[in-house]
C-alpha cells in the first residue's frame, strides 16, 4: 500500500487515505476494544439519523444523546458525518448509502434555507421548537454565527458524488453569502486573521483565549484553522460548479490566510501556534491633551505589532497540522516540544484540551460551557491525529489511535455508551451519557490501524 502525502497549497479534497499499520501486531487490549466499538457502533449509529421536523425542513443527523435529540448543530452534523460515512464504508449496503443521502445533504440544506446571500447570516443551530423568525439575531455583526464548516460540509458530499454539486447550485450564492459575511465583518485587516465577534457558542466553549474576553478580540487558531479549510472547500465547489473564476479567488483567499497565520501566531520561542489577542489601542496620529500638554500619545516609539500571541496551551494549535498550515519543520518543533510532552497535552488516554500546566486546568463536568479546560474529547484526540499522519508521525499516531480506542472501549464495556468528555489519567466519563457524534471517528482510526481505506474529512 502506499502512502498518500498532502502537497501544502494544492487544491485537494480527499476522500479515502490508506494508512499501513507500523505495528507488527495490534495489541491484545486494543483489538478486544475494537470488537466492541465495532458492535455498538454499527447497532446504535442509526438513531443519527432525524426526520423533517419544525423549523428544520429536511432530514438531517444529530449528535445523538437525549440533549442533543432534534436539534442540528454546525460542526457537530459534519463531523458525524464524516463518521457516519466511515460506518457505512465498513458495513453497509449501496441501499444503505442511498438512504444516508438525504439526511447528510439536509444537514447543509437546513441551514441554506435561513441563509441570506445579501447579509449572509447562518444560524449555528436549529431546533425542532425553533422560531424561524427568531433565527436572525436583531444585530448579526455583534454576536457569532455558523462555524466555517458548511463548505467543508457540502465538499465532502460532494466528493463522495464524483464532484457532482447540482444539488447545492440553487444554493450556492446563500454559501457564498455566507463567507462573504466572515470576510467582511470577522476579518481583520492588520493581521489578515479572522475573529470571534464574542464567546458564545465557540464550539470549543471556554477557550481561555475567546472565554470572558472583550467582544472582537480573539482571533483564535481554532477559527482561522477552520477558515483555511472553508476557503478552500470553496474554491473545491466553485471549480466543480465551473465558476473557474471564483475558484482562483478563494484559493488566493486562502493562501493568503494561511500567510498571516503562520506570521502572526506561530510562537518561535514555544514551538507552538497559539491565538492572538487583537485588543490594542490603536496608534495615536492626532494629538491630545495630556498632562496638561497637547501631545500625540506614544509618538515617539507606537507599537509595530498588530496583535499578540496568547500563550496559552490549548489543544487546537495542532489544529495547524490538521489543517496543512504547519511547515514540516515546525510540526516537528510541535510533536517534540508539546505533543509528546507528558506535563502539559500528552495523557494516557490521549491530548489533553488545555496544558496541566495552565492555572486554569480544571476536570470539572460543566455544560453551557462544556469544558474544555483538560478533559479528553473525542474531537481534538481526532483531529490531532489527523495532523500527525499528515506530517508523517506513524508512530505517534498509532499511539493516539490506541489510546483513544481504549478510551471507548472501556467506556463501552462499563456504561455501554460514550460520554461528551473523560479525564485524562483514569478514562473515567465526566458528563453527557449517549453522546454518538465525532466520537465515532474512531472507526476512522481503527481502520487506519489494521490498514483498511478510511474515510476522511478534507
């Protein structure tokens, strides 16, 4: 088998990845794991799947806990997606995939209906009891929207359909809209990177870097990471709609991100990519009274710098793996000097959210905010997995797969159903009983490991 390596600014979206196994033998705990995944996975992961329902005018996939029942979530219904397609891979029928269809293009299609292509305002989440009306926030540009991911959504759908996206050509100027909006009101200028317009409903929700920070300030690597992949998921959908013209705009767009990312948030001293804090006063060019003196404040030596780096350690810098934006030289800073470092990300069953050595480290079971202030979640053990194949690191990640797979075992075996999030050192669940969601893709992994073709997200 052979193994397929991203070129950084090519224009890819990858469906299936082959990955041989570096071990001579998986281990006996891992594979007794495996069996039991496996069966619970491919019995349970139906219930995903939703009718029309409310507000929400298509089928379309849930995380799959009783919290989350008929309520679509941004990247939540992606990510499952992704799973859902690594399940029907390894045992369902062409009339299975066939049935999957509707409820994986709904998803996206839910959220196209409420989408304007003026304003392009998408709500993050739609419920059963919601109001359509109530949707749209009175002032869209002071509050956060939908997760750049609904173009890595529809491209992987698309993929799956040989790069067919009739379906989504009716829609496409409400997507266009969409990233226009970022582009337009998340964006800024001095630094190229992208904000959130305040803390609500991150995704990764108490982020000390966006947490309780003023509004508009953060510019997170979790979003811009995820802004690279939508720009170019973009420029993905624009070729296979032949809109050659928009393609070459958003593949611009998102090298140039990429540029300012790797300027502004890779840490030299740390090996590390962190968010930025864009809370500066801006530089004085008229002058004012003070201490009594008219005067033109810091005149002399103004700041030369447009933001600056918050170190804390947060999981999601080795989002830039996943995403293809590290350079080869500073992932292997990344995997020395953090990934493997037992006192801060490395635990026995898997990366931990936030650094041990942060002050604000906690295990505590939350919700509105989940926490993500140490605990493992299926997601980031995931995605950083995802960035050290990427990069070449066979043996790190096979490690993670392993962990991760005795993490959901185990749980499988005590409580027969996975959890939102575990602690770190025992595997013990904290909260939310039956979460299906991206814990799924640990079939992902499991594939990868005994050398089968995994689906993958991008």
């Amino acid at each position: 088998m052979k193994i397929i390596q991203l070129k950084f600014g090519m224009l890819c979206i990858l469906i299936i990845l082959t990955i041989p196994i570096s071990y001579s033998q998986i281990p006996d705990s891992v594979a007794e794991n495996i069996k039991i995944i496996k069966k619970q996975v491919f019995q349970d992961y139906k219930q995903m799947y939703k009718p029309p329902v409310g507000a929400l005018l298509y089928p379309f996939i849930t995380p799959g806990s009783h919290s989350y029942a008929n309520v679509l979530w941004d990247w939540d219904s992606w990510l499952s997606n992704i799973a859902l397609r690594q399940i029907l891979q390894d045992q369902g029928s062409d009339a299975d995939k066939v049935e999957a269809l509707s409820f994986e293009q709904g998803c996206i299609l839910n959220y196209l209906a409420y989408t304007d292509s003026v304003d392009g305002y998408m709500p993050m989440v739609i419920g059963k009891n919601s109001d359509p009306a109530k949707l749209k926030p009175a002032d869209i540009y002071s509050t956060n929207m939908h997760k750049p991911v609904i173009a890595q959504h529809a491209a992987f759908l698309t993929k799956l359909n040989s790069g067919n996206a009739d379906w989504l050509r009716n829609k496409f100027g409400s997507m266009r809209g969409f990233i226009n909006n970022y582009q337009t009101h998340h964006h800024n200028k001095e630094t190229g990177l992208f904000f959130w317009q305040d803390d609500l409903a991150i995704g990764v929700d108490n982020d000390p870097s966006t947490f309780f920070r003023p509004n508009r300030s953060s510019a997170s690597i979790f979003l811009n990471c995820l802004m690279f992949k939508e720009l170019k998921a973009m420029a993905y959908l624009s070729t296979c709609l032949k809109q050659d013209s928009l393609a070459q705009k958003y593949e611009k767009d998102a090298e140039a991100l990429k540029d300012s990312i790797r300027t502004n948030c890779w840490d030299e001293k740390d090996g590390f990519y962190y968010s930025v804090d864009l809370n500066l006063r801006p530089i004085m060019n008229q002058p004012a009274i003070i201490f009594g003196h008219s005067m033109i404040l810091h005149k002399g030596m103004p700041r030369t710098y447009s933001g600056l780096i918050q170190r804390f350690g947060v999981w999601s810098g080795f989002m830039t793996m996943w995403a293809g934006i590290a350079t080869p030289d500073q992932a292997k800073r990344m995997v020395a000097e953090n990934y493997k470092d037992t006192r801060t990300f490395n635990a026995k069953y898997g990366i931990r959210t936030l650094s041990k050595l942060e002050k604000m480290y906690s295990l505590r079971a939350s919700s509105n905010p989940s926490n993500w202030w140490g605990p493992i979640w299926g997601i980031s053990n995931y995605m950083t997995y995802r960035g050290l194949l990427k990069y070449g690191f066979k043996k790190e990640a096979n490690d993670l797969a392993c962990k991760t797979i005795l993490l959901f075992g185990n749980d499988f075996k005590k409580e027969g159903a996975l959890h939102e999030y575990y602690n770190p050192e025992s595997g013990e669940p904290i909260m939310n009983k039956g979460f299906q969601n991206w814990n799924y893709l640990v079939l992902n992994m499991i594939d990868c490991l005994e050398g089968k073709k995994a689906i993958e997200e991008y």
